[in-house]
C-alpha cells in the first residue's frame, strides 16, 4: 500500500513533518505624509523697520503704557540703522521738568568752545551737579548768570522745536522750570549731543549720564546706558520723564515722557518708565 501512501503524503505535506506556509496578505495602501510647510512669522508693525523680535517689544512696550496712569508719549530710535518708532503721545506737550537741564548744559558747552562765556571751575561744578543729582539750585545759579533768554534762544538749534516756556508760574520768564516740550523734543535734544556736539564735549556728557547718582538710577538708566531724568509735581499733576542712550556706542536712544494728570505719582511714574525700558531692552 505505499502508493497510496505517497498519494495521501503529496495531498498532505503536514502529515509527513512539512509545515504549510500561506502566502502573506497583500500589505494595505498608506498614503505619503503632506509636507511640512513652515508657518510664517507673524511680525506685529511690519512697516516699522525694527526687526521682527524688536517690533513684539514695541508692541508689548505699547500695550504696557495703555495700562499705566495718565499717559505716555515715547520714542524709539536706532542710531545704526535710523529708524525711528513714535508712540500716539510722543507729540504731546508735557512738563519738561529737569530733562531741560541737559539742553542747558549742551548750550554752556557751546558758548564756551565759541568763547562767548568763559566757564569758570564753579560753573563746571554746577553742571556736573545738574546732570550727576539734578541739582535744581545749581540750575538756577546758571541760568541766572548766563541769562536764561539766551538759552531758551538756542533750545530749537538741538531739535527742541515743540518747547514752549510757560507764562505766569515764577517772576522772571523765560525759567527753565517751568517749561513744556514733547518726546520728539527729547529725541532730537539726545540725539544732537550723540551726533553734532563736539567730541570732548560729547564724552562728557555721555560720561556724565552713565554715572547718575540714585536719585536718577531708573527709567533708561541701566547697565550699559545712560540717562537725564525729569520728576516734579506740576500744575495737572506729576510728571516722570526719562532720555537717554542704551547699548555699544550708544546704538539706541530713548526718550519717555509720563503725564500722570493726577492718576499717580512719583512712584507710579518712575515704574513705568523702567519697566517700558526693561520690556524694550531686555
């Protein structure tokens, strides 16, 4: 009976110690992944020309001065490549207070090199005084003995267009206390010291607002910058403001001037403007 056998082995290969292998399933059909398309970078004030990360700041540093007291004008300005960012409130007129001294300074600098006045060691001493502390009775021995028409005269030379001494606050007029000018003013005020004042001249200055005393250490003073600051009760209320220059060679400039119009005061104003700088400069 073996070729039934063998029969019976052909028919049934496990019956003789072969194992049966069935042909795989035919493998499903997975269609190609979509390619990844990168999602553009969404720059909040594309025709400013800052750089996309610096135009987030700008506008973080905006939507932050909507929320704070009274209001805030500001202007932003890239020495390197010249572009400028103005805020809705940079044109506003507001109490200069002691951000005035600066210009005062640069003018006694300029009479002096043109030999119009002949600046003693005192005189020297009170500018110093003006810029390191703001010194208000150094501010008024100077404008007093070098007359404060004459310097009023010269404001607009350094880009203080908008200034306009105030009427009917003190016995002599013009006085550099009582004056208003804007932050466009304070741009072109800062920028003409970096950009037109003779050398000897500007390392002063510059050497000067980098080295405030505490009394000046907020707003745009910080590591690697420099500032004068302006803080004083005011008819309509305190106002804080800050001008300065931040970065390697002074690369940028900030000028900050806060109206509290009675919502706040010294400590409210002095915030803001720090943290507008920190948000910018961080």
């Amino acid at each position: 009976m073996l070729r039934p056998m063998l029969v019976a082995c052909a028919l049934a290969l496990t019956a003789c110690g072969h194992a049966v292998t069935a042909e795989p399933p035919a493998a499903a059909h997975t269609p190609a992944a979509a390619p990844l398309v990168a999602t553009p970078e969404v720059c909040p004030l594309p025709d400013s020309g800052f750089e996309c990360d610096f135009q987030k700041r700008i506008r973080a540093a905006e939507d932050y001065a909507e929320t704070r007291p009274g209001s805030v004008g500001f202007v932003l300005r890239d020495r390197k490549t010249g572009v400028v960012w103005r805020n809705e409130h940079a044109g506003d007129l507001t109490w200069t207070a002691s951000t005035i001294k600066l210009a005062m300074v640069v003018n006694l600098l300029e009479r002096h090199r043109a030999g119009k006045i002949t600046l003693s060691a005192g005189d020297r001493t009170l500018m110093s005084a003006m810029l390191h502390t703001s010194d208000d009775d150094a501010a008024d021995s100077l404008w007093k003995k070098y007359n404060g028409t004459t310097f009023n005269a010269a404001f607009a030379k350094y880009g203080m267009t908008d200034l306009v001494p105030q009427k009917g606050y003190s016995s002599t007029f013009p006085y550099w206390g009582f004056e208003k000018c804007t932050a466009n003013d304070l741009d072109r005020l800062m920028n003409h010291v970096l950009d037109a004042v003779p050398a000897a001249d500007r390392d002063y200055i510059v050497g000067q607002m980098r080295d405030v005393g505490p009394v000046q250490q907020w707003g745009v003073w910080g590591p690697d910058s420099g500032a004068k600051n302006g803080w004083s009760e005011e008819d309509g209320g305190w106002v804080m403001n800050s001008v300065g220059f931040v970065g390697k060679d002074e690369r940028y400039t900030l000028a900050i001037m806060n109206d509290l119009r009675g919502e706040g005061a010294y400590d409210e104003g002095r915030e803001t403007d720090t943290e507008i700088t920190r948000i910018l400069f961080r």
